[in-house]
C-alpha cells in the first residue's frame, strides 16, 4: 500500500515551508492532491520525490514579501502582531485589529494547519450562499502559526446590547430565532457534514471507551442526512447589531 503524508509532514521530510507546496500547486508544478473525507490534503511518494527535485532546482529563498506576490491576494505574511491592537481571545486563537475595516483571527502555535485551512475553505462556501456573515479576505500566515483576515463586522454583540437595554429581550429574542430558522433554512453542499464533525468530536472524547464511542456513532449514523446549514456555536454573544451578522 502506498504511504501518504499530510501537507505538514511532506514539508518537513522534503525541508520547505507548507506555503511552498501550494505554491507549487498554483503555478502548476504539482497537481492538487487528493483529500481525505475530513478534507485534510494527502500525498503520496511520488509528490514526496517531485518535491524534492522542485526544491533542489530552486536557486532563489524566496522572501516572505515576493512570495506573498506570487500567491497573488490570497495569502498575507504577517511579519509580526506588533503595532495590531489586541481585541480579544478564545480557547484556539487570538483577535487582532488590523486595519479599520478588517481583524486577524490567528490560532495559537501548535493548532493544525489542515483546521485553519479547512476554516477558510468552508468560510468561502458558506458565505456565497448566506451573506449575514463577515468575509474571510485573506489567508494569514505568521511564523508558525496560522490564521484568517476577517471583514470587521460593525455593531455590539446581543449580550452587551442586552445588559444595556434589558427590556428590549423580546424583540431580541425573537430577532435570533429568525436568523436561526434562516441559516437552517439555507442548503449548501460539499461542506463537512454535522455527522462528520460529531464523529471527529466524540473520537476525541477521553470520558469514553472505544466500545461506548462506536454505539454513539452507530446511532449518530442512523440519523437522516440532508443538505442545510447547521451554526454549531450559535448564541447571542456571536451576534452583532447594526447590520445583524454573525461571526
């Protein structure tokens, strides 16, 4: 059976950065890959030894400025997070201003660069067929660590607008529902499946043995599949006024 490498583990056995491979994939040196079901890049021996004799015949280092040019618009080498105004953080990444109309969600190091890139991916998706939502502009790439240039959606989230006007609960509460009920009412296709990432999630589970994980799965894939948008962080504080999008 052929050996196959993610797109990390082929840039550290040939020696280039991740950023080369899709470079080599844009301009055509290699053809896109195959992916996995969870949409994560796979190569094979054949691409390893392509790799190398592409990287051996190079007689430049591109810099991180020219590279960013030859990736056209797609790709932003951030050099460094000083001078970006930090907004905020969460368990996987932080939030930073970069410019007025824009923020930097970048992973700490160590998160999966398939994850961010899968994000990415499925942030484009979604957004071509559900506009209540801030536009991925860029790929973002600092050092080790990865991340996504963001639209900066104007407005106060609902729970900060709730704590200054209480009263108006009604009319927010229903004004969610309805945004629900229009993301669930939104097909979309060629995305991970809600049975995809819950059987990822539960295989991650440490609480349960491999016995109780496979009963939850074999259940979960009984089920009925179909093809509508399902939000798996949806709550008030991801809501923001003015235009009402969500994050």
């Amino acid at each position: 059976m052929q050996k196959t490498y993610s797109t990390k583990e082929l840039a550290n056995i040939v020696g280039v950065h991740v950023n080369t491979l899709r470079f080599y994939e844009k301009i055509g040196f290699l053809t896109k890959p195959e992916r996995k079901e969870n949409g994560y890049r796979i190569y094979t021996d054949l691409e390893q030894c392509k790799v190398i004799r592409l990287a051996m015949k190079a007689e430049v280092v591109y810099e991180k400025m020219r590279m960013n040019e030859l990736l056209n618009d797609d790709i932003l080498i951030l050099d460094s997070t000083e001078g970006l105004s930090f907004i905020g953080q969460g368990n996987t990444a932080e939030i930073y201003a970069y410019s007025k109309d824009s923020i930097v969600k970048l992973y700490r190091d160590g998160f999966p660069e398939e994850g961010v890139e899968k994000e990415w991916e499925i942030t484009n998706k979604v957004q071509k067929v559900f506009d209540m939502m801030p536009r991925a502009l860029k790929y973002v790439v600092h050092e080790k660590r990865y991340g996504i240039l963001y639209e900066k959606a104007p407005g106060m989230d609902m729970f900060s607008l709730l704590s200054s006007k209480p009263l108006s609960i009604c009319g927010m509460g229903k004004r969610i529902a309805i945004i629900h009920s229009e993301i669930h009412t939104t097909t979309i296709k060629n995305v991970v499946t809600a049975k995809e990432k819950l059987t990822q999630e539960i295989g991650w589970v440490d609480d349960l043995t491999l016995n109780e994980k496979n009963r939850i799965i074999e259940v979960l894939n009984m089920l009925s599949e179909k093809n509508s948008l399902c939000h798996f962080d949806f709550h008030p504080g991801i809501e923001l006024s003015g235009v009402w999008q969500i994050q």
